[in-house]
C-alpha cells in the first residue's frame, strides 16, 4: 500500500550523557527504551500513536521484551533504531529492532550495529482484558496488517 | 507528639550502578529521584503514603526542586536521605532534604555529605484544583502539623 | 559449600513512584535494571561486588537481556527479585531472575510472580578483551562455580 | 560575534512514554535531564560538546540543579528547551533553562510554559580540582564569554 512504502520507521536518537554509565557506555537498560521510542514514533507516523489509542481506549502493554548488545553505543554517538513489526494476530504484536551508529553532522555513519531485540504486545482495553481489533477496530486491524506485510519486504 | 517522636525519616538507598554516568559517580538527577524516596518513605511511615492519598483522591504534585551537589555519591556507597518538613500551610508544603553517606555492613560510615536539596508541594484534587487540608481532611492537616513541628526540633 | 548455602541471592526492591508510567504501573524497562539489582547484590554477598571487580580489572558487561512480564507490578507494592545463576564457562555467565510480590510490613505477601528474565554476560578486561578467569582469576572462577551448583539446587 | 548569533540554543525533546509517572505527567526528575540535553546540544553547537571537553581532560560536573514546574508536560507532546548561559566567570557557569511546548507536524506550538530552571557548574580536570580556563583554555574561555554575551541580549 503506498501510504505504508512511504513510511520509514527509521528513528534517530541522541545518545544522552544521563544514558552512560561508569563503564563509559551507554547503560544496557536504555536500550529497552529507545525500543519504545522507535516503536511509539512509528504508530505516530502510521496515525495510530499511544496518545490516541488511550483514548480510543486501547492500551498496548509489553508482555516481553529483549536485547541482544552488539558494540556498545557511547555518548556523542546518534544510534539509528529501526522498528519493524515481524508478527500481527489481531491481538498480538511483535516489533523487532536494530540499532546501529548514525550519520549526523559532520561524523560519518558507520552503519555499525550497536543492538538488536524484540517486544511483545497484547492489545488490552482499561480493564486490561484483550480486545480483538478485527472486530471491534477494524481499522486499526488494517493498519496494523499492512505494517506487518510492509515490515516483511 | 509521641508518634512523631518515633519516626524516623531517615532513609537508606544502595546507590546502584544504572544510577551512574561516565564521569564514575551518580548522575546528579538521580538526587532529585532519592529524593522522592525518602519524603514517599516518611509519609508511609507516618501511615499516609502516596497511594492512600491518590485513593482519597489527593495528589501531591511537585512544584520545585532542588539541589546542592557537595561530593559526589559513587557506586559501592549505600547513602541516607534524611527527609524534613519545613513548611505547612495546609494548601503547601516544603521538604528539605540531606544525603549522606550511611553505615552498611563491613563499610563504616563516615557521614559525609553528599548533597542538599528542597522540594515544594501542592496538595490538589484529581482535577488539579487545590484542597485545603484543615477543612476537607483534618486528619491530614493534623499529620503533616505534627511533621512540621517535629521537623523544628 | 556452606557459605553458598547461607547465602540469599533474594534482593527486595521497593517500587517507586518515578518506576512508574502513565499506564498506571512500573515501567517494562524498570525491571531490567532491577535484575541488575538483584544481581549485584548477589556479587556483594558472595564477597566479589562490582566494585571490586572493576578494581580487579573486570568488567562483566550485559551481553542480552530479557523479560516477560506476567503481572504489572505497581507503586506500593514491595518486590522480591531472585537472581540464580544459571550458566557458568570461566568466560560467560547467565543469570536467571524471577520477580514476585513480597511481604513487607502490614501487606501480605501474596508471591504473585510478576515477571521473570535473564541476562547474559562475559568477563572481559578494560579493553574489553575476554579474560579466562580459570587460569588468571581461579579465585573467582571458584565462587562463581558454587554459585552454580547452588543454583541449580 | 557572528558565529554566536547564528547559534540557536533551542532544543527540540520528544516526550517519551518513560518518562511519565502514574500521575499521567512527566515525572519531574526529567526536567533535570531536559536541561542537560539542551546544555550539552549547545555545548556540541559551539563546538566544544561534552565528549571534545573529556578528551582535553576537562569535566564539567553539576554544582547546583533547580527547576520550577508551570504547567506539566505530558506524552505526545514536544517540548523546546532554551539554555542561556547566564553566568560565566572561568571557573564557574551558570546556565538557565526555559522549557515550553513546541510546534511540530500537525499539532500547533501553544508556547505554553512547562518549567523553568538553572544548573550551576564548575570547570575541573579529571582530578576534580578547578581549571582556570583563561590561562589553560583561552580558546574555550573565549567561546563561553560569547555564549555569555550572547545570552544577555
């Protein structure tokens, strides 16, 4: 679909000072949060973002996730993270990333992969009880269904 | 008052190693986290914690915070937050805070200080709208009175 | 050995209002840093913390994490985080960690489990080369084989 | 100075899902760590980025952090942080902070003021004892008697 080809998920991030720690490097649980930040640009960018899915009642809590630590992202680095939806059920989701170094400025990118990993969704109303999008969001259904056939390419 | 005599506010906190950054000491934002601990841990103690006052429909957003960094927290050092209340109107509330390095185990404490710092409070409703303490929950004005002059002495 | 079996690698984490998003619960990520909790604490105990390790010229950096989360764990509410170790080669080292509800003051403990996870990791020298610690540590390669065999009991 | 004026210290933040608290805000421990980005955004604008002054050997560490919450910021928006260096004497800076809602895509910038702020600071070596940046680092001493200059205007 043309709207999906021209979406990117390709999100950058500034590594933060606050995110190293006394080893020097960027500490491992950050990672998990720049998933988050990858995963949650790219529902913006396809119209279906956190904020409007609380309203529209939705919630999409982690039931997994996961990060295998390539080379160590460091401060003064922007890391690119790449979401990319490997699993839709209707109910389930699963997001897979890669992380790796950027260009920005006047540093080269080096394409070097930093991470990868994997979340795990359920989609829950306020009740925390799973709701099928299918029936009940077609919609979103279709959105979603398209993101995972674009993430297949 | 009795009860207040019993309280100790005093606080311990293990400074983890997520809580560093690569200068090799804690990240200075964390205080402001610690202290956070230390004022939720005191108004447990004093058997009004943060939940039962968001059950009773109060918040208690902050509305400045500060600090003062004297030596740097490192990781291996467990710390002591000492939380006092310094001012109560019964719409506002003020919390000084000390850090200090704290006795644990093998290590012996040499008391020195880490840092100081301030928050200041707004007791609200759900809707962000003041209350006023003394007339819609005397029993929380009585508690926090009792703070205030115990943190006098 | 006797000391292994004195030892409790069970750490208690108290959750914190800032662990916590806008969900209502303590945010995925928390989790993987509270694995690291348990898993320094455990370090402390056996005699080897981070600290001196890092003074010995080891660093034992995170090669993967992950975590499934069963049941969210919310403010109030006080953790108990069970690290095992789960592989050991003298070079790499897995560690295992359940998080469940633990009794704490007035609560009752219910030990629901809240999450579970792993992290894997090597021991590597300042530059980040592997070391062997059989041959050049085989104190610590000793205390890290009890940990083992304790955890597999 | 030319260069000065064309530097725009604005500072463009995403509000992220991890950064709100159970109360549906940012957590007020983030500001500290918004201010920081901006700080060293601009630092990296002049040329003269955190990682540039580690590698002459000069740390910059925080002194003093404050900040006083407006308005709180809150997920799906973006927010614009203004550093001003307000203060600068060679050995010590003080740098404030403005932080408001910003344009982006669709949405409409209200402007509307989130909080305000200030870091104090100190220049040191790696021993943390004080550099004098006039006689050591003219270079530098002269790019943060600019940003000073500039910052009055």
């Amino acid at each position: 679909m043309d709207i999906m080809n021209q979406i990117s998920g390709s999100y950058e991030h500034k590594v933060q000072y606050y995110e190293t720690d006394q080893m020097g490097i960027v500490h491992h649980s950050n990672y998990i949060r720049w998933f988050e930040e990858a995963r949650t640009d790219l529902m913006d960018k396809i119209g279906f973002g956190y904020s409007k899915m609380e309203q529209s009642g939705i919630l999409l809590p982690v039931l997994a996730a996961s990060a295998e630590y390539k080379h160590p992202a460091q401060y003064g680095e922007i890391v690119r993270i790449i979401p990319r939806v490997t699993e839709f059920t209707g109910v389930k989701l699963t997001v897979s990333y890669v992380v790796e170094n950027a260009v920005s400025g006047e540093r080269k990118a080096t394409g070097e992969r930093k991470a990868t990993g994997e979340t795990r969704h359920g989609f829950v109303n306020q009740k925390m009880s799973p709701v099928r999008l299918k029936r009940d969001y077609p919609e979103i259904y279709q959105i979603f269904s398209e993101l995972l056939e674009s993430g297949k390419r």
